[in-house]
C-alpha cells in the first residue's frame, strides 16, 4: 500500500532505544521518523538527543568524538554542547566575531522511564515548549527506575503501519503464530466477544479472561484476566492480571523510514524471578515478532496503486479505527479540527 512520504503522526513520544543502549559518557546515532538523531549521556548522567547533522557542512556529528561534555565535530571541529549549541569555532580568528549563540543543532525533549528512551517530535519544526508536551507512557505500580525484565526489538524492512497493523489484528495469531507454547498452528478458532471503548488517542479492550491454552498465564495464579490498550503513534499495553501476579507488555512499533521500522516488545512484572528468563524471553520474541515480520513485509507493497484494504466485521475493526485516529491526528496536527477520538463502545465478536 502506498504511503505518503515523511506523513508521520507528529506531536506525540516515540520509543527511542532501551536506557542500558545509551551509556553515560556516550552517544549512539539512530534514525527515527526519517530524521538522523544523536542520542547521547552525558559524564554526569544527562540525557539528551540532537539531529546528528552538523550546521556547518551537514556531515553526521555521530562521525566525530563525544568527550563527555560536547560533541566535536570530525570536518573543522566545532563543538556542540548536548542542547545542541555551538560552543566553539576552533578556526575563528579572534577579531572576527560570529554569534555562536545561533548556531546550533536542533534538540528534541527526551526522557528516560522505567528503563526505556522516549523522545518527542513536535507538530511543527520549532521545539514544543516542554509543558505542551504530555507525558510518556508509564506503567502504573512500577517505580520510575524499574526496568523491562524482559526486552526485545526486531527491524522490520517496511513502513511502521505496515508492523503496527499486527498488534491490533486477532485473526492472523492462527494461522502466523504457531508454537508449542503459545498455540498450534490453526488450531481450532474459538469465538471470542469483547468489549471495546473509548481510551486516551485509541482504544481498549476491556478487561476479559484469557484463553486458557496458553500455559504461559498459569505462572499469575488463577482467574487470569487482560487489559489491552493501543494508543497513537503504535503503542499496545496489555496488562495481564491473575490472583497472585501481574504482567505488564508494551509493544511499540517505532518508524525508522518510509522502509524501515523498529517493533519492540517488552515485560514488566512482580515476578522477581522473571529477569532470569531474559534470554529465553528474548529468543521466543524474536521469533514471534519475526513471524509477524514476513506478512508485515508482504502486505507492504508501495508498487501497487490504488489498493484500498478491506475490513470486515468485527476482527478489522482495531484496523479501521487506527486509520481513522491517524486521519483525526492529522487533522487536528495541522490544526483544521480539535482531535475527536472516533471510537465508541461496542461489543466485538470474531473467531481467532
Ligand atoms: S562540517 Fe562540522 S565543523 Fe564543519
Ligand atoms: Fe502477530
């Protein structure tokens, strides 16, 4: 499906990096949203994020030295302070005068929470004054220093709606998902009904019980029941709730470019043994999300003009309304209407 180049949902946190990617004393260069961005800590510990394009020339800063403090430059050697401005001219004579001040490169708001790199693209080019901006996702009942005990991020080699429209489509999970642990592969669909409402920039699917087959859900006790959340830009929380523990999963689905995006996929819990499954755990995500890869690839075909998908009742529903929030997103991003939320609640049946 074609997409309009460089039309991503501004005004809004993207999931950067995990915080252990970005050590102090160290930057790390990404692209995000089609824009080069340095990502880097400072020696005392200070978070910040730069377009990792050097004002002078447009040479990447990510190609010189970060010494803690400021980043130099590998063409002439200016420095740049983590805010972005220039600090120093190292072939400036000293009668010649040149307002460091306005030099600089952009900065974009980042923060760090409960172990994971947020970082912020204003609506417009100018930065958002930091108390227009709202806050990042956090999960409730976790400290601001918890950390994911479980972490995994897949490249996927296609538009993010491409890797974003997986999280929200139950029917595909028989026929894609195969496992011993999760379920075999078209198995028999069982008819699920759910109710889905109204949530902050997208919906939720009420808290329901879940499907026994999966034995993963036996560690939290009994009565099992999940939340499930999704939220602009490409975000799905689910909580999973038993008698004895919780779950947290956060899938976020990241664009790199028009043909690349990152998915990432992670777990916090009160199990406090959980961590030590972290690399099992991230084995069976790599897997699971590459399984989503290979349909989110195939159905992302830019050379086919005037496809139009089809959604059926009620399992391309989640589909539907995401297309629907992006357009109201925009619409309100360009400032033409104030963002109306055009989810209502219903009850929701599908077999999957
Ligand atoms: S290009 Fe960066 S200092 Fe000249
Ligand atoms: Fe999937």
């Amino acid at each position: 499906m074609a997409h309009k180049p460089n039309d991503w949902l501004r005004g809004l946190w993207y999931l950067a990096a995990r915080a252990t990617d970005v050590k102090a004393g160290r930057v790390i260069s990404k692209q995000l949203l089609s824009e080069p961005i340095l990502i880097g800590r400072t020696a005392a510990g200070k978070l910040f994020a730069i377009r990792d394009v050097c004002p002078h020339r447009g040479i990447p800063l990510s190609k010189g030295t970060f010494d803690g403090e400021a980043v130099t430059c590998c063409f002439h050697g200016w420095r740049f302070g983590p805010d972005g401005r220039c600090l120093e001219i190292p072939s400036l004579a000293p009668d010649r005068k040149v307002r460091l001040d306005r030099i600089r490169a952009p900065d974009y708001a980042c923060l760090e929470s409960q172990g994971l790199l947020w970082i912020f693209f204003p609506k417009h080019t100018a930065k958002t004054d930091t108390k227009d901006i709202p806050p990042a996702p956090f999960f409730n009942g976790f400290p601001e220093d918890a950390a994911p005990q479980i972490f995994g991020t897949v490249s996927y080699p296609c538009h993010a709606d491409n890797a974003a429209y997986n999280l929200m489509d139950p029917a595909h999970a028989a026929f894609i998902h195969g496992s011993w642990w999760w379920r075999r592969k078209q198995s028999r669909l069982i008819l699920k009904e759910k109710i889905l409402e109204p949530a902050e920039r997208g919906w939720r699917i009420a808290r329901h019980k879940v499907a026994r087959h999966n034995r993963a859900y036996r560690l939290l006790g009994r009565d099992v029941t999940s939340e499930i959340t999704y939220h602009l830009p490409g975000l799905r929380i689910e909580e999973i709730r038993g008698d004895k523990h919780v779950v947290f999963g956060l899938s976020a689905v990241t664009p790199v470019s028009e043909h690349a995006s990152e998915v990432t996929q992670c777990f916090y819990s009160d199990l406090p043994w959980l961590h030590w499954l972290s690399p099992v755990g991230r084995h069976f995500i790599k897997k699971f999300l590459s399984q989503d890869r290979a349909v989110a690839v195939l159905s992302d075909q830019p050379q086919i003009e005037n496809f139009r998908p089809i959604h059926i009742p009620d399992a391309d529903i989640q589909a539907r309304y995401y297309a629907q929030l992006q357009a109201a997103w925009r619409r309100a991003s360009d400032g033409k209407a104030a963002f109306h939320n055009p989810v209502r609640r219903q009850v929701v049946r599908w077999y999957s």
